[in-house]
C-alpha cells in the first residue's frame, strides 16, 4: 500500500487526515476483490446488473438508523449531485467488471487523478506541480500500453472499456464535488451515494434487458440473494462509509491516488484466481499507473 510511501511532511497534518489516508487505501484494497462475487455470480446466471442494483440497495438501507430525525436530513440537496455522480460512477464500473476482463477494467477506472487533475486545472485555476505533470504521463503512458499501441490510437476495445474509462471520469467529477461540499456527518452522503446508484442500476438494467444483454439476467436471483446480500456488507458498505467520509478531507486527485491500491489487488487476484493472462504490456501497465500514485505522493510538498 502506498502509506508506507507517504513523505514526511504528512506527520504534520491534522490526524484526520492521516485517518483518511488510511480509510481510502483500505477501501482500495477490499475493492480489488470486488470483481470476485461479480464474476462468481455471473457465472451463475446473475447478471452484473442485478447484482448492483442489489448491492446499491443493501447500501441505501444502512445509513437508515442514523437519519430518522429531520435534522439528519439537512443538506440533502446539496449531497445529491455528488451522491448522483459517485453512484451512477461505481454502478458503470461494476458492470464493466463483467463486460471487459478485470485488469482492463480496473486500469481505466484508475485513471481518475489524471481526470481530477485537469479538472482542478481547467474550473479552479490549481497549478501543476512537476509531480503532478509526471503522474499525469505516466497514467496515460498505462493505458496506451495496456490498451495497445500497435494497432494505432490507443482507443478502448469493446463497450465494457468505454464504460470503464467513463465511470472513472464520473468519480472523478464526483470527489471533486463532495471534496468542494463536505457534509456535517457520512450517512447522508452515503444515502445519497447509494440513491444514486440504484438510479444508475436501474437504467443500466432497463438498457441491458433492451439490448438482451447477459448483464440484465436475473437468472436464479432469489436464491442467491442471501449471498449476494453477504457480499454487500463485506465487499460494498464498509468501503462506501470508508472512502465517501475520507472524500471529504482529502483533495479528489489524492482520494484516486490512495485507491490505486485496488489496481495491486485486483492485478494479482485477477491474474492468479480468473485465468486472465497478464502479459508483459499490461505488467508494464500496471507498473506505469501505480508510478503515478507514488510520483504523486513522493513529489506532494
């Protein structure tokens, strides 16, 4: 993880932050292996969709107790961008998950600093640091080559790539939004968060049953609901929590850096436990986009 990577200037900030830090590469981590009851459930006739949704609303219910008075309430509207945004994000990158291989899909999710960055640029006027500058080549250095440069642009593959690619850039927006209009407490912007994810995945359903897609078949749902619920608590509600009260504290670029832990799990888990091959462009990949997060937090002064 990249904690151990952090400079020393860090030990000077406020302890919430180091907290944060901490929250956001565990999330990371534990997301890494999110790919594995999606794929174990696909396989089962539970199309990634369905999945989703359910997992969405197993984290709408969660926050529930801790929002029954109507001053819990309070800041709804102005949540409900950033818990649109971040929600319709994550529930695009689990369905590309099942629709491209795991490796493709998590490196084209990661390259939200690259977003949050010139983004920040371009609305707020924030200067590029050299590290910034580094971090930046070398994100797009690992998605040209994991997504191949011989064969000209290197543009993504299949429909699963591009969703890939823009749900990453909706997480982005979304961080920056939540970073810019933190809430007093995490249950809401975990309701939110959560809302807007059973949006997305209904559409996403409503699209993929259109298109007879294998993402939208519910297959035997009602008999893997216990586990799929089992999977939610384990493997979505505790990261949502985690990664949406460290949002708040960190700027969005730092939040995207910290979760590039996932790309380490989900590359190792994805190459020993799916039987995807890991050739020698999407290592060097990988090792390009992971240099982005330690350039990043190695040059931050």
């Amino acid at each position: 993880m990249f904690l151990c990577a952090m400079s020393a200037d860090h030990a000077a900030q406020p302890r919430s932050h180091l907290y944060a830090a901490i929250a956001v590469a565990l999330c990371g981590s534990i997301w890494g292996l999110f790919w594995l009851p999606l794929h174990w459930l696909e396989g089962r006739g539970v199309g990634g969709g369905w999945t989703s949704f359910v997992f969405n609303v197993v984290s709408l219910l969660a926050p529930l107790p801790f929002l029954l008075n109507r001053a819990a309430w309070r800041g709804f509207a102005r949540q409900a961008p950033a818990g649109l945004l971040l929600g319709t994000a994550f529930s695009m990158y689990s369905v590309s998950l099942v629709m491209t291989d795991v490796l493709h899909a998590i490196l084209l999710f990661y390259l939200t600093p690259v977003w949050s960055t010139l983004a920040a640029r371009v609305l707020f006027g924030t200067r590029l640091t050299g590290a910034r500058i580094i971090s930046i080549s070398c994100g797009a250095a690992g998605m040209a080559l994991i997504l191949g440069v011989t064969e000209g642009v290197p543009l993504p593959r299949n429909a699963g790539d591009w969703v890939a690619l823009a749900s990453g850039m909706l997480w982005a927006a979304g961080t920056m939004h939540s970073y810019a209009r933190p809430a007093a407490g995490i249950a809401l912007p975990v309701f939110t968060f959560s809302l807007g994810g059973v949006v997305a995945s209904g559409v996403i359903l409503a699209l993929g049953a259109a298109a007879g897609m294998p993402m939208a078949s519910a297959g035997p749902l009602w008999a893997a609901l216990p586990l799929i619920i089992a999977a939610a608590l384990v493997f979505f509600v505790p990261p949502n929590f985690l990664v949406l009260w460290a949002a708040q504290r960190l700027d969005p670029g730092r939040v995207g850096i910290l979760l590039t832990t996932e790309v380490l799990v989900g590359a190792l888990s994805a190459g020993f436990l799916s039987g995807q091959p890991i050739g020698l462009p999407e290592i060097a990949g990988t090792a390009f986009i992971v240099s982005a997060g330690l350039v990043e937090v190695l040059g931050r002064r």
